[in-house]
C-alpha cells in the first residue's frame, strides 16, 4: 500500500426537512437560513420571468437554475466581498447574492453587454459561457492573489459536463503544484445537455478527480443548501488559511432544459424528473424551516408578493432600456481603433444614420 484516499459526502438536511446529523454552527443562525431562503425562491421566480421573456422573443437564450438553486445561493453566501467569483453561465444566485441586479442580468441574455458591467464587486468575472474556459483564469487569479499576499480566495464555479474538457484539469494541476488560494465547484447536476454523467467519467465520484491534482475533494448534497454553506466555508477558510486550493462536488439535479434552446423531454424520461421533483431544494428548505417554526404562511405569502414586484420591476426596466447602436460593438476593442475597424465603424453609423 503506498497511499489510501477517501471521498466524504456531506448532507444535513433530508428532502422532507428532517436532520440527517448535527447541523453546522451556522444553520443556528436563523436570519441567515431565511435569508438563503428568500434567495432561493427569488431565483426560481427571476428564472421563470426570464424564461416567459425568452418564450415571447424579448430576451435571449437564457440558462435556468430550477433545482440547483442551492448550489450558487450557499456558495456565495461564504464568500466575502473582497473574495472573486468566478461563475458559469447558470450561476445567477451568485451574481444576485453579491449584489447584482436582476435587470443587469437579463440585460446581458438580452444581448447587451451592459448587463456585465454590473453592480457586483467589480473584480468579479463575467459570466463564463465557453464550458470550462474559467477555471485557467481562476488559477491565474489565485496565483496572483498569493503572489501578493493577499487574503483572498477564488472561487470558480463549472457544471459536470466541465469536468470533461482539459481546460479543468490544468487548472487543478496547478493550483494543486502551487497550492492556491483557489476552491472549484461542480455543479453535477446529471447532464452535459444531453450526455449523462455515466457516458462522461468512469469514476464513481467527481470529487476524487481533485486527489489526482493534490488537493482535497469533497461530495455535497446539492439540493441542501446547509450542506452546500457548510461545506463552502470550510474550504473558503482553508484557502485562505494558506492550505491550498480545495474542490466542492456538488450532487443535484437539472429540473429543467439545459438552455431554452433545449428540449430535454427528448432524452430524459418523465418519470427521472418526478423522482427529483422530490429533493428539490426549496421546498426541502422550507420545510425545515416550518418545523422549526421559523417560517410561516403568511411569511410565505409576503416573500411571493416581494419576490414578484422585484421580478417585474426589473424586467420592465430591462424592457425600457433604449438599445446600444449597433456601432458601439467596436467601441472597447482597442484603445485606439485601427483604421479597417474604424472604417467598417463608419459603415455600420451610416447605415442608420441614412
């Protein structure tokens, strides 16, 4: 025997709201639970405006996050400000938690990049759209943080379908050799668009890819969203305590398409997405919180009514906005703009201002 290793899975919370184990010292905090909560449901309700906007050809194609909201909420409430996210494509409740608007948000999918000059710290990446082409720069950004010495960590998000492309694993390599201040999280929520997770690895968790990188790998109940702060400040704390970079996999699943240029009804039986109905994490959530009497109907009620206005508001200020000319696409291209794109520059005014 030369080495032995372990993957451990973490839950707390189980799908009808009862506890699995002990819960972490900050599941006592009841102000937080309701807050992540509330992030939740405003996500799901966001996701659905978006997706109703998208539908009736106001918005682009848009990525929901119906199951997995609690992978993105608990990740980012462990962050801290001065920390950089790193997010995919499906990762709102991270930018909505650190600050971005909902409106900036459809006006990206919207095809505005305005929408990525957004109201979250700014040294936050953009959305990552290219599958695994974050987490390079997530290493660069936690080499330079140590490089500087500075208490910060990078936190890069990515789907299982990320897992496949080397971009990940270098990544993780290096990280590993220079012992960043770096942790990555993998939303394995079953599907790569179509492919199913058994068609992609033949290990038996994602977690333990980090093992091969040097660094500690853990498996996540997904769909708790106690579990996923738990697990999210451990290993926030511990790169940033100078232990190196760790990796979060965090098991849930895709209620919905993939994008809403996918129709997943025609390579995932009805009757898969039933049985996951069963663990989402909202109404697992909820549940707890009732249990507890931390949470009511009334409650319920007013976070609907909340959560509603905000959507509408925002969306009728996405709606509102007056569109970019389609001339400014070449305005932060260069500092100074050679003369062949100035002159396509010229074309493209004159062609409206005609």
């Amino acid at each position: 025997m030369i080495a032995r290793f372990e993957v451990r899975h973490r839950n707390y919370v189980s799908p009808d709201g009862s506890i699995t184990r002990p819960l972490p010292a900050s599941a006592s905090d009841a102000n937080l639970l309701i807050a992540l909560y509330r992030a939740m449901v405003l996500l799901r309700l966001f996701d659905k405006k978006a997706v109703a906007l998208q539908r009736t050809g106001r918005l682009g194609t848009y990525a929901v996050s119906l199951g997995q909201e609690a992978v993105s909420v608990g990740i980012a409430s462990a962050m801290r400000e001065e920390d950089v996210l790193l997010p995919s494509y499906r990762d709102n409740g991270a930018l909505l938690w650190r600050g971005v608007k909902l409106e900036e948000i459809l006006l990206f999918w919207g095809g505005d990049e305005r929408g990525n000059r957004f109201s979250g710290p700014p040294h936050d990446f953009p959305f990552c759209v290219p599958v695994g082409s974050q987490a390079p720069h997530a290493a660069g950004v936690a080499y330079a943080l140590k490089l500087r010495k500075e208490p910060r960590v990078a936190v890069c998000l990515f789907g299982d379908g990320a897992t496949s492309k080397g971009d990940v694993y270098e990544a993780m390599n290096f990280a590993g050799v220079h012992k960043l201040p770096v942790v990555f999280v993998v939303t394995n929520n079953q599907w790569a668009i179509s492919v199913p997770l058994r068609l992609q690895t033949g290990c038996e968790t994602l977690a333990q890819k980090a093992i091969a990188a040097g660094f500690t790998g853990e498996q996540v109940d997904g769909s708790d969203v106690v579990a996923m702060r738990a697990a999210a400040e451990e290993a926030i704390r511990a790169a940033r305590d100078g232990k190196g970079p760790r990796f979060i996999e965090a098991v849930t699943y895709r209620l919905g398409d993939h994008t809403t240029s996918d129709d997943a009804a025609r390579y995932r039986p009805a009757e898969e997405v039933q049985a996951h109905w069963k663990k989402e994490p909202i109404a697992r959530l909820r549940a707890y919180l009732v249990a507890q009497k931390m949470w009511s109907k009334a409650d319920e009620e007013q976070l609907a009514a909340e959560c509603h206005e905000r959507v509408e508001v925002a969306a009728e200020r996405y709606l509102a906005t007056v569109p970019r000319l389609p001339e400014t696409m070449f305005d932060h291209l260069y500092a100074e703009l050679p003369e062949v794109y100035a002159a396509q520059r010229r074309e493209v005014a004159g062609g409206h201002d005609a």
